[in-house]
C-alpha cells in the first residue's frame, strides 16, 4: 500500500513518514500544497493524509482540485482542533475522514488502516489465506501451528497489496507502483523476484502468471 502525506510542517511530516514506513507502507511526502496536488493527480496513491493549512496553495483547493478531476483516492484531513469549519468544508468537498491537531499516532494509524480496508476489495480486519494469516503488525506469515515465516519489506508490501485484491489481475507496473515509492527503484521486472519467493511460501498455484497481462492471487488455489 502506498501513501501521501501533505504536511508543511517538517518533523511532523517526517515523524508520520517514518511511522508509517515502519509499518510496511511506501511513504511519499510533500511539504507544501502545490507539491502534494502534482503528486496527487500523477501517482496511484492507496490513502493521502492532508494539511489543510498549506502554503502556496490550501489543502482545501488541492481536495477540491484532485476531486474535480476524478481522483477519488481516501483522503482524510488534519484541521486546527477548533477548525470545525474547516472539518465541514473538507468532507463537503469529498474527503472522507478528518483529525484535529494535535492528535495520537495512533489513533491516526487507525483511521487509515480502516480507509484502506473500507477502500479495498477485501475489508476483513485479519488477512487469511488457506492456513496462513498475514501478521501486518510483525510483518511476517503465521502457519496454522502459530510459528511465524519472516518476510522482507518488499515481500510484505506485495503480499497484502496482493491479499487487499484477490482474484484480480494485476500488471506488474501496477504492483510496483503501490509497492514502492516516489523515490524507490520501480523496476517492475523484480516484482518477478518477489512473485517467486511468495510462491515458495504460498504454492504455486496461489499465484497465477497472465501472460502479457500480470498476476493472479488466487482467494482459492
């Protein structure tokens, strides 16, 4: 999964990449509006945290503009705590939660893992397949005895972009873009690499090759 976070200010910005990267997602961060709006409308972002108190152009003004061009990627909102005003003019222009500075990391981290469930083909809070459970707070595979199968960061970010949308073809490009960041080496012929490794782990028949079209992970073998 794949974020944006639109935060001029600098340790926030970089103490919210930092934790969310810890937790498995591609991170991308833009510390003023028109930065985060060019990004927005270029890159397939899973989920996008925004300012509204931007400089060079409002967090309002980006919404509104991404929405108008039919980006409908969750967005949800950081408003002053007493911003009410601005808590209604966000979700009028089509966000689809908010926070009120200050808040907890926590419960920030929550309301996006609940956007990108709700945003995804499948929204079970637990990601299972045949015997095995992705364990997103450890990052690794938990067989059907408990005993855990660890995973690079890579692997992870595949395995649940991939769990997040069973039984969906999906190209290679695809795959890499929401595995990987703005920054990050998208080759998407070592996507190849990692469909390997979580085929030793899964079966092959997990996950199905469509020439010239992509992957399959199969819900069902």
């Amino acid at each position: 999964m794949r974020l944006l976070i639109v935060e001029d200010e600098a340790s926030l910005g970089r103490s919210l990449q930092a934790r969310f990267t810890d937790l498995g997602y591609a991170v991308d961060l833009a510390p003023n509006g028109i930065d985060g709006a060019h990004l927005g409308a270029t890159e397939p972002y899973d989920a996008v945290i925004l300012d509204l108190g931007l400089p060079d152009k409002p967090g309002l003004a980006v919404l509104q503009e991404w929405r108008a061009a039919g980006h409908r990627m969750p967005v949800l909102i950081l408003t002053a705590r007493d911003g009410w005003a601005e808590r209604v003019e966000g979700l009028q222009a089509g966000a689809d939660d908010y926070l009120g500075k200050p808040f907890h990391i926590e419960e920030l981290i929550a309301r996006i893992q609940a956007l990108l469930r709700r945003a995804a083909p499948v929204q079970d809070t637990r990601l299972q397949v045949g015997a095995w459970q992705l364990d997103e707070g450890r990052q690794c595979l938990v067989d059907g005895d408990g005993r855990p199968t660890t995973l690079t960061a890579t692997e992870f970010r595949l395995l649940r972009y991939f769990m997040r949308h069973p039984d969906v073809v999906l190209s290679k490009t695809h795959l890499a873009e929401h595995v990987y960041d703005y920054d990050g080496e998208r080759d998407s012929n070592v996507i190849e690499v990692y469909v390997c490794r979580l085929r030793s782990l899964l079966g092959n028949a997990r996950i199905e090759t469509r020439r010239g079209q992509g992957y399959l992970f199969r819900s069902q073998p």
